[in-house]
C-alpha cells in the first residue's frame, strides 16, 4: 500500500481537513489546524506531505513520524507539530481501516468504555452563566467549563477577583454540588493575580483551574499551587513529550490537556499520556475543535487509564453557524448518553466523513482569527 495523493479543505467554521489517499482504496482523515493560521498550516502539511508521505506506505506511522519531526532539523512549535498532527491522525485512520479495527485496538486496547465529557457555558454575565449552567445539567452534562476572567493587568483591582468569584459563585449555586464545574485562566493572568484569585475561587469547589498562567511562565506553577488546593490544568500549548517533561518533573501539575490536533497527533499524546500516568498524573485532551480532533482524542482516552474527561465543542462560542457533528455521515456518534461519549466500534477513528458537506463548506470564506483585546491604556492584553 502506498500514498497517492491527499487534499485539505478549509471548512467553517475555522477548521482544516486533510484527507490522504492510497493506491488500495483506503483513504485516512486528519484535523491539522493551528486556529487563526489555517493557511500557514496548510502550507506546512502539503510540505511535508511532498518531501516525505507521497509515495510511501501509510502503515509505517512510528516512522513517518520521526521523519516528520527529526527530518527538518528545526522542529517543535504550534504550526509544524500541528501539521504532523493532522497527517498523524489521518495515517492512523488508514490503518485503522486496513486492519478493520478501531485505533484504540492497536494501540493496546480499551482501558474503559466510555469517556466523560465537559459541556462550555461561557463566563462573561453571571445571571447569563448560571441560567446557561442549569440548562447544560438538565441536557445531562454533569460537568462544565466557564472562562474566569475577561483581560486582567498584570496587579489588578480587587474587582477584578470578586467578579470572578460572583461568576463562579452564580454558577455553583445553580447547579449545586452534584456538578463540577472547572474554570479557565485562559493564560490571561500574571503569577501574581493567578495566586490571588485561585485562592479566592477555591471555597467554591473548582474541578480545576485552566491555564493560570501563559506556558511561558510554567515556572511560577509551583508557587501558585502552594496557594491553592484546587487541581491545576495546563498544556493546551505544549506540543511535544519534550515540552511537558519539566512540567511534569515540577510536580505542581494535576492535570494535563495536550491537544490531538497540535501535540503531534495520536502518536505522540499516547506517549504523553503515559509519561503524565507515570507521575501520577491525569489528562483531558483539549478539543474545542472538529470531528475528527474529537475522534482522535476519543481514541487516546479509550487506551489512557489516567484519562479524566474530554472536552468537546457542541454549542462552544466559536461554532457559530457550525458544529462538530455537521460533517459526519452519521452524527449519532457523537450523542452524549448522561455526559459521556461511548467509545465508537468502527475501524480507524471510528467516524465517516460526509465529504460531500465538506466540499461544499470549503467552498466558503473561511477566515477566522482570534480578537486582539487591549488594555485602557491600549497595550496588547492576552485573550
């Protein structure tokens, strides 16, 4: 079997799909996609595809991989790691295929059955967060997501902490203690305003605190989790085995989110997943991205016994006019049965593509980029 050809098509509503086919029929999926610079990783995918898939048998992932990341000499990053992704993922889907099994099959097994997922409710009012929370529970979702903050300065006001507990605060009460409820920096926050408001946000019960600081600045994790019990999350910008090896040696971390459509693919978030498991340790895959990032973590969690919980994109803010289910053959897959996605039983990612739907959306303008926000002064603030 080898590579003859592949195709990327930029689809709203700010996604990339690359499929690639094989000289036997077979072709493979795959969700390369650095949000905001589609075409900048369109670009890198067909490079790597030119140089090094083309030609050869789609089989020999563990190889093409190293070739992939080891070939160029200058590696790492969001927009090269998230093309090896992509094409990772779709490889994995051919020989899924081949072999009629799911991935998680070849990769050792299922560790579960299903796996639990979290539903976003926003963050900005909080009568609009609570109202949104209560709704998300009575659909079955017993766990959410909301952002904590809008743009902080790097030492704000005492404001700026108690909107943040009122938020939380409205939410907890309209869902009670039965639901967790996990909250997102979103890296907008100095080491210093993290510590004040994870400590203020603890008495409400956190399932756990998001990014509360850039990666950049990992190192201040440590003094930030001896202000808080509540379980820090962090890696949704973190790409590699390579970049989560100090974090995980600090030991300030309780969670993990590295993202199956910029961490390298299947290939490499199986390996960081175990390497998280072994200092104790549990992951939930970022994914607030399409159907087939989604199948691709699915896969993972199904072999990860310290996998936690998935996150997902249904009704997420950045789905306007689309969502993850508009692309698939069949969009039962992906129907939550009391918060939690059973694993799928079909070969390779487990889902089948509507490529018709996908030809016709990638006939639109797709040219989605995340706002710039500014300070008062108008310096640049963090989104």
């Amino acid at each position: 079997m080898e590579i003859v050809d592949y195709e990327l098509f930029e689809v709203p509503p700010r996604w990339l799909f690359l499929k690639v086919s094989t000289d036997t029929g077979l072709v493979g999926w795959g969700e390369p996609i650095v949000e905001g610079r589609a075409r900048t990783v369109r670009s890198a995918v067909e490079e790597l595809m030119d140089t090094y898939l083309l030609g050869n048998d789609p089989r020999d992932i563990e190889k093409h991989w190293q070739t992939m990341y080891r070939g160029g000499f200058y590696r790492g990053g969001p927009v090269l790691m998230s093309a090896i992704a992509g094409i990772d993922q779709a490889l994995w889907d051919i020989k899924g295929r081949h072999h009629q099994a799911p991935v998680y099959e070849l990769l050792g097994g299922r560790a579960r059955d299903r796996i639990r997922v979290y539903q976003w409710i926003g963050g900005d009012e909080p009568s609009a967060v609570g109202a949104a929370a209560r709704e998300q529970v009575d659909a079955g979702f017993t766990a959410l997501k909301m952002n904590g903050t809008a743009e902080v300065r790097h030492i704000d006001s005492p404001a700026v902490v108690e909107d943040a507990v009122e938020r939380l605060s409205e939410v907890r009460s309209a869902v009670g203690t039965d639901v967790d409820i996990a909250v997102d920096f979103h890296g907008r926050v100095s080491k210093s305003m993290a510590k004040r408001l994870a400590k203020a946000l603890e008495p409400y019960d956190p399932m756990f605190i998001e990014e509360p600081v850039l990666p950049e600045h990992n190192e201040s994790l440590p003094a930030i989790a001896d202000c808080t019990t509540t379980p820090i999350a962090t890696g949704e910008r973190m790409y590699s085995r390579w970049d989560f090896k100090e974090l995980l040696e600090q030991g300030a971390v309780d969670l993990i989110q590295p993202d199956l459509s910029h961490a390298g693919g299947i290939t490499e978030v199986h390996k960081i997943a175990s390497m998280a498991e072994a200092y104790d340790v549990a992951i939930a895959p970022h994914c607030p991205l399409g159907p087939i990032a989604l199948a691709s973590c699915v896969q993972v969690d199904a072999t990860s016994p310290n996998a936690l919980i998935q996150e997902q994109s249904l009704d997420i803010h950045y789905n306007t006019g689309s969502d993850e289910t508009e692309y698939l053959a069949d969009p039962s897959l992906f129907e939550y049965d009391g918060g939690y996605i059973e694993l799928p039983t079909e070969p390779g990612l487990g889902i089948r593509i509507d490529e018709e739907t996908v030809r016709e959306r990638a006939q639109a303008d797709v040219d989605w980029h995340n706002p710039v926000w500014e300070y008062p002064d108008g310096s640049v603030a963090e989104w």
